[in-house]
C-alpha cells in the first residue's frame, strides 16, 4: 500500500501499519511526540491501522487536533484520579474543550477548590505509574451490562441511546475504563506534568435543566510546562479583568433577579453604547448603507415562512395575540426581507445595503448565562445586502475592508475563516460554486490570510468568520460574512434585471459588533476599564483642591460642557490625593486639578491616564486637545504600558 504524508512524500508497506509503525518508521522523535495521526482527513488513535493507500499525517501538540487528544486522555487521568480517592462518585462524560477539558461526576458529598491539590497529586501518581492506555469493544448488551456492574448509571444511558450501529468502544488504563470513542494517547505517561485543575461549576446532565445537577470540574493541560504557565498568567489577568466585575465598578451595567440574563444599562453604560452605536451609524452612512428598524414581534407564519419556527423555535418567546401566535424575533433577518418586498426592485437599485440596529431575544440556558457575553436580549448590529450575482465579489469586499477599519480602531489583531459547504445544504452546485468563489477570491483579492474549514458553512450558503485578538491573547468570534440563498427564495424576492426579466437577488448577511453587548464585554476585559478617551462614559473629571475653588472648578465643567466633552465635577470635600486616586480608579482619562493659582490665571493643572501629570494649560488648549483626540478616535497608550 502507499501512504501519502502530509509533505506529500509517498512511502510503500507490503503489509497494514498502525499509525504509530508509521510514525516509526519516519522518526522515532516523532513517534515519541505523536498524540494521534490524520487518516483522509479524519481524526485517528495511534492504534488504528491503515490497510490500504491512504493521506497520513501525524499529529502532535503542537497541533490544535494532536493537543485535544492529549487533554482527552488527560480528562481519563483526572477521573481515575476522582475514582480512586472518591470510589463512589458516578461519571458522565469528559471531553477536551478549546482551552482544556471538563469531566461531568456525580458527588456524594460535595467537592471544593481545598480538594484540587488531592486530585493533582493522585494524577501525578498514575502518570508515574505509566500505565498502557488499551482500547477493546463490545456489543450493545455487553456494554450495558458492563456498565451496570460498574455501578456507572450515566454510561448506561449514554450506551443505550446510541445508534444502532454504532461501534461502542472503551479505554482501559489500570483498573479505570470508560466508555469513549477516542482517540486517546498511548499510555498515561504521555500526558506530561503540564497540567492543573482550574475550577468547578454545576452542570445538568445532558444539559437539560430538568436533569440532576452534576459537578464540572474544569482543567487544562500542555506539552510543555512554560505553555502552562503563560495560559495560567493570561487566566490570573483575565480574572482582573472580568467585565462582570469592572462592569459593577465602573457602574456600567447591572444583572437582576427579575429578569436573569436580561441586562439592565446603567446611565454610564448607557453613554458607551451610545456612543459605539454613533460610531457605526457615521461608519455605515459612509459605506453607503440605509438604516431600517422592524418590529420586535411578528407572526408565526412568517417565522415558518422563513424556517426559525421549524428549526430555531426552541430558542424563541412566543406570545399569542388575537388568539394569533406571535414570536419575539431571535433575529433580524425575515424583517429585513419584508423591507426589501415592500416595493418592486430594479438592478439599479442594487446592492441594496439595509442595516439594522436590531434587539433580539433568544432563550439561552440559565446555566449558560454569562454577564454580557451571554444574554437572553441583545441588540445584533445586522446588515443585509440585496445584490445581483455579479455584484458579490465587490460587496464582500467592502464588508471585510469596514470590518478591518472597525477592528483596527480598537486595536485588535484578527484571523479570517472560510466556510464551505456543507453536507446537509441547500442550493444548486453552480449556486455554491460561484458563491464560494466569490468569497474566496474577494480574500485573495484583498490579501488576506485564510484558513478553510471544509463542509462548516451554513446550510444556506457559506460565510467568513473573523475571529479578533484581545490584548491577552484571547480569540473572540465577532464579525461574519454570510451568503444565502434561501430567504430570498423562501420569500419570493426578485429584481427587474436590464433584460426586463425577473430574477432572484443574492442576500448578504453580517455582522461586524456581532452582540453589542457582548462586544461592549469584550472591550471592558481589553481595555481593563480603561477605555479610549473618545469612548470613555467620562473623558474629563475636574477636582477642586477645596470648596474654596468650587465656583471656579463649575465654570471649568460648564465649559466643557459646552465643548461637547463629557465632564463629572468631584464636589467632596475630600483631600485632593485622595480624588485623584479615586479618578484613576474610575479609569476617567483625564483629570483637571484647579486651585488658587489655576483660577488667577484662568488655567487647569492636567493629569491623565496616559503621561501622568501634564502640567499647566489654559482651558482652550486644553479643549482643543482632548476635541481633537475624541474627533480622531486616538488611542493613547497608558502610561505603565
């Protein structure tokens, strides 16, 4: 057989290999540092053999897919570990997540953070003991059976409700063995020493809240200690930063018991919002856009017109109205449509590019509520373009350059996704063709770098993600791009084209905030609070050094005031070092010291977050200063940065 490796060398066996004999057979490094192999671009245990030609690559931690396997396997350790010291406790499931991996167990008696170094210790010790991590299988009732022995009742659900012909499958390391499709390292020895228990939370099981609460215990784990210690940094930083933290400090927003996941904005989250949605009005009338507004709720048949009350019902409110039922919309778009229907269209009029400031309300889980960053009402900043098949290139175009003007403002990095088609789509090849090329070749024209993610468009049409790089390092996916089909046929939608005929318009979808709430999260943990002046709920605070100066100190902020610039006036009668200190802690920009020799000389002492003190200026220049940074959108960087 020929196996075909990632440099697209080709080696010839005359007898089946596993993975690993192949990875031998290339490099005994590389066989020590393998994790798992690609097999035709699937995900493959080093113990799978290969039989016939066939792509291999082999996986290491140094790989997103090779690094899973070791968190996996890394997930087995942790629950031998809980088995061991807790021999009563009920495991459910284990898997390996983006930053780490979970394993779901039902306690006895409940778990603490006291007991983390416990569990710690205990892998250490299995991974010590380098026991050979073995994989076997059964049928269905033998399965079960084994599970019932094992006194594992979540196992025996989870075995029952798979397919038919599903293969079941177990790993074996030691006396611990679990139900699990892999794949898995070698021997427990390979998961290294880089690893740490973060923290637990409730979960139901399944994730139904019907279910019985279950304790997650949260973990993480890397090839390589120094990697341990970066991401445990970047965690601790993260902690200070917690939007929900700063949003209560800084009296941004507020969370309440009558209405959990419904966010209330408090007067100086009010003005930063505010002030971000001016930002994408004035950015959006420059590109051309025509700003709509539509209703909130809307009838269930044109929610069955447009798919959501088949597909996405779980999600919606609904209401019954006139003995009518109504559904409170989860998303713009079937508004959006309706504008676009109201009136007959020409190919003169497009593109046609509608944005919406939408609220929308979607039904998420208590237990997956999360500050703003997961909410039950958001305002969507949605667009949606009406345009020709010829106009596609030009119009993705023009998006991806006002999400990069966007994202550049605020400093942030990002990396740009393709997603095709899918299995389950709709649509002819030519439509998917064309649109795909479209996207890509808009990317290639633009020079950006991409990455594909093959068959993870949506079933409608394929899209662009954006994903931005917080300060931190953290990866967010905010921005999209996608194209669809669907809503203009399920609709109905035409435009008169030059040939007088009839045609169906392409339909856009993006997004460039995404959430506004959840970006408005984002920027708090990327700023840490302290945001751009032309951003800051209050650019300037103005402290008098005693009430001796308060009628000069109020004719300060009148002026400011005046200027356009958002100013607070400290009348405590504090010490002056003590209201310094209580502006920094507010993050406020700048703040204005007046005195005595200010007021004689019609002048402000100025400190700010960015040179510290600023010296004496009179209070034109300084106005003039601080108009020209906020109409310029400057990001001064912090003075300890």
């Amino acid at each position: 057989m020929k196996i075909t490796l990632k440099d697209g060398s080709v080696k010839e066996y005359a007898a089946p290999m596993s993975v690993l004999e192949i990875a031998k057979d290339i490099s005994e490094g590389l066989a020590r540092a393998a994790c798992a192999g690609e097999v035709n671009g699937e995900v493959a245990d080093l113990r799978t053999v290969v039989a016939e030609d066939a792509n291999v690559s082999i996986l290491t931690a140094k790989d997103a897919e090779g690094l899973s396997v070791l968190r996996h396997t890394a997930s087995h350790v942790m629950a031998q570990a809980v088995k061991r010291l807790y021999p009563n406790v009920k495991l459910a499931i284990g898997p390996s997540i983006a930053d780490g991996f979970y394993y779901d167990m039902d306690f006895e008696s409940p778990l603490t953070s006291d007991d983390f170094e416990k569990i710690e210790a205990e892998m250490k010790k299995i991974i010590k003991e380098d026991l050979k991590i073995e994989r076997f299988t059964q049928s269905r009732e033998d399965a079960i059976a084994y599970m019932k022995e094992r006194n594992e009742p979540y196992k025996v659900e989870l075995i029952e409700d798979l397919p038919a012909d599903a293969e079941i499958s177990f790993y074996r390391q030691g006396e611990f063995v679990d139900l699990c499709a892999g794949p898995h390292l070698m021997c427990t020895k390979d998961v290294g020493k880089a690893f740490k228990i973060m923290s637990l939370a409730g979960a139901y099981w399944r994730g139904d809240e019907h279910n019985k609460m279950l304790t997650r215990l949260y973990a993480t784990a890397f090839s390589k200690k120094e990697e341990l210690d970066s991401y445990i940094t970047m965690m601790e930083e993260a902690k200070k930063r917690d939007h929900r933290k700063l949003g209560k400090e800084l009296g941004l927003f507020m969370m309440h018991e009558a209405g959990p996941g419904f966010p209330f904005y408090l007067p100086k989250g009010m003005v930063l919002k505010n002030t971000l949605l001016d930002y994408w009005r004035q950015l959006h009338k420059k590109a051309g856009y025509v700003e709509i507004s539509t209703p909130i709720i809307l009838n269930r048949s044109l929610w069955e017109t447009s798919g959501h009350w088949d597909h996405y019902k779980n999600n919606m409110y609904t209401t019954v109205i006139d003995e009518q039922d109504y559904a409170i919309k989860p998303m713009n778009c079937p508004g959006g449509v309706l504008v676009y229907a109201s009136e007959s269209r020409s190919y003169r009029d497009l593109p046609m590019r509608m944005g919406e400031l939408g609220i929308v309300h979607r039904h998420e889980k208590s237990g997956q509520l999360h500050g703003l960053m997961r909410v039950r009402c958001f305002t969507q900043d949605d667009a949606h373009i009406f345009m020709t098949p010829e106009q596609i290139k030009d119009e993705i175009k023009g998006v991806v350059a006002l999400i990069d003007e966007v994202y550049s403002l605020f400093g942030f990095p990002y990396h740009v996704e393709l997603s095709t088609r899918p299995e389950d789509s709709m649509g002819s090849d030519e439509d998917w063709e064309m649109a795909t090329s479209a996207l890509q070749g808009a990317l290639d024209e633009l020079g950006l770098d991409y990455v594909i993610n093959e068959g993870d468009g949506a079933f409608y049409g394929p899209k662009i993600d954006f994903h931005l790089v917080d300060c931190i390092g953290r990866t967010w996916q905010c921005g999209t791009i996608q194209l669809d089909f669907q809503l203009p046929q399920r609709f109905g939608l035409e435009y008169i084209g030059p040939d007088g005929e009839k045609h169906r318009p392409i339909m856009i979808h993006r997004v460039v905030f995404g959430s506004i709430e959840r970006f408005i999260g984002i920027l708090i943990e990327h700023f840490a609070g302290a945001f751009p002046t032309w951003l800051a709920p209050v650019q300037v605070r103005v402290l008098p050094i005693s009430d001796k100066y308060m009628a000069y100190a109020q004719r300060v902020k009148e002026k400011l005031d005046g200027a356009g610039v958002r100013a607070e006036l400290d009348m405590r009668s504090e010490k002056i070092g003590y209201k310094i200190r209580e502006a920094q802690n507010a993050r406020v920009p700048y703040m204005l010291v007046v005195g005595q020799k200010e007021e004689e000389n019609n002048t402000v002492a100025v400190r700010s977050r960015f040179a510290g003190d600023e010296g004496a200026k009179t209070l034109e220049a300084f106005i003039g200063a601080i108009q020209e940074e906020i109409a310029s959108r400057t990001n001064r960087a912090e003075k300890d940065a």
